[in-house]
C-alpha cells in the first residue's frame, strides 16, 4: 500500500462502525463515519450483460493544494504483493464540505487503476505502480479505473435463531483476496437446501454464482470485496453469531428462471 509519501504496506479489515457495538467474544467496535458502497456508484451502461460485473470510466484528479506530492488516495496491489496483481485504491482521505476537492471524491474503494495518463498499470509491481505516481507530481492524472458495477444487486434481510451458533449457514464460497486472481471478490459456490440460509430465506434470494458484496446489521457494514478468503467467512460467521438482524448484499451473476 502506498500514499505517495508513505511505503508501508498494510492490509485490513473494512469494517464501516455505524454504532457503538460489542462482539461476544468482547471485541469493541467504535462509531466512525460510513462511507458510500463501493459499488454501483457509476450509471450502467445499456449494453451491459448479467456477467459483466465492472465499468471503466476515467477520473481527473489534481493534487492537494496543502501537498503536491499527495493525491489524497492510498493504493495497493501489484504482481508482486499479497495483495493480488491488479492496483486498487484501498483508501481515500476524507473530503468535508471545507475542504478542497481535488477529484478524490469521484473515486470509491477497492477501485482498480488500469492506467495514470497513458501508463498503463496492468501486470506491474507495486513499486513501479508508485513510480508511475512520481512522474507525475504536481501534475493533474487522469485514472483510467474499473469499478465494480453489478446489474442485479439484492438486499437479503434474515433474523438469525437464537440457536444461529450451533448451526451450520449452509454455505461454500470460494474466492478472496489471497487466491491471486485478477477478481478477488467472494462467491457462493455450493448452497446446502437444508442449512440456516436456504431455510431462513425465499427461493432463490440466494443462488450459485452470488458475489458476496457485504454483510450488515444495525451497527456495522462490513465489505466482502477487498478481504482474503478466510477472513471472509470469519466476518460473515461472526456477524451471523453476534446479531439477530444480518442483511447480505449480494449481486446476482444468473438469471433466475
């Protein structure tokens, strides 16, 4: 992960606290700001099929008029990272109606940059990702970025059993941040007819294909893109174990028939 003046790499959890909340095991999540999805957030296009999950679009941003060697976003990523090939915005500072917008606000999380001007930042290093920013100091960049962009997005409420801890969801997903593929999102695989999901929800809320988005309740939103495999289905057991109102967000990739 970069920042243009900050080389420390670091991946976490994007947890949105709407709420003061507390897990079972203790764990004590505090009230910050909820940022927009980091999805659906660019008009899709006519053609646009079921299978094509993402957008491209091309983004200006100046430089921060108190840091010129700032852009006011973090990315990570990079062939040679753990972080998957592909270069993504992982943060964004916050920008307040007193503070300059300088394009960053059109940018959303977990945003892939393909290009800045006319390099092209597919199958680099995150170094020479970072290089790329350099040359360009001082300078407006425009980011060509591919965003996620589902067509079919569903909201699933469910309340969870009192007995939600023994019980198994009913579900296998595959996919994740770690699998070093060029689509590191979550996706239903498998759906057990008799596990608490299937039996908790109407034919075909979920299906096979589902990308998980996220999983929320009252007090937190936490977003299933940008997450290895295995925290993953620990944010979604934990949520699950921990709250009697879940809501998955999921985007349908088949029609239902």
């Amino acid at each position: 992960m970069h920042q243009f003046n900050d080389m420390t790499q670091h991946i976490g959890t994007y947890l949105h606290i709407l709420n003061r909340n507390e897990f079972s095991d203790g764990t004590q999540l505090l009230h910050v700001k909820e940022l927009p999805p980091p999805y659906s957030s660019i008009e899709r296009q006519q053609d646009q099929s079921i299978e094509n999950d993402w957008k491209d679009e091309f983004i200006e941003v100046k430089p921060l008029n108190n840091n010129l060697n700032r852009y006011g976003f973090t990315i990570s990523g990079g062939i040679d990272t753990e972080h998957g090939p592909s270069i993504v915005i992982t943060y964004i500072d916050y920008c307040s109606k007193l503070s300059f917008d300088n394009g960053r606000t059109n940018l959303r999380l977990f945003d892939r940059i393909l290009s800045i001007n006319d390099i092209t930042l597919s199958n680099v290093t995150h170094d020479e990702a970072v290089q790329a920013f350099s040359l360009a100091q001082g300078q407006s960049i425009s980011l060509h970025i591919r965003r996620l962009n589902p067509i079919d997005i569903e909201h699933i409420d469910i309340i969870m059993p009192s007995d939600a801890l023994n019980q198994r969801l009913g579900i296998t997903i595959t996919g994740g941040l770690d699998r070093n593929t060029e689509d590191s999102g979550l996706f239903i695989s498998h759906i057990d007819p008799n596990g608490l999901l299937a039996t908790l929800t109407k034919n075909n809320q979920f299906r096979i294909g589902d990308r998980l988005l996220e999983i929320k309740t009252n007090y937190t939103s936490a977003n299933l893109q940008w997450v290895t495999h295995l925290k993953g289905i620990e944010l979604i057991r934990r949520i699950c174990q921990d709250n009697k109102h879940v809501t998955f967000v999921v985007a349908h990739r088949n029609l239902t028939l």
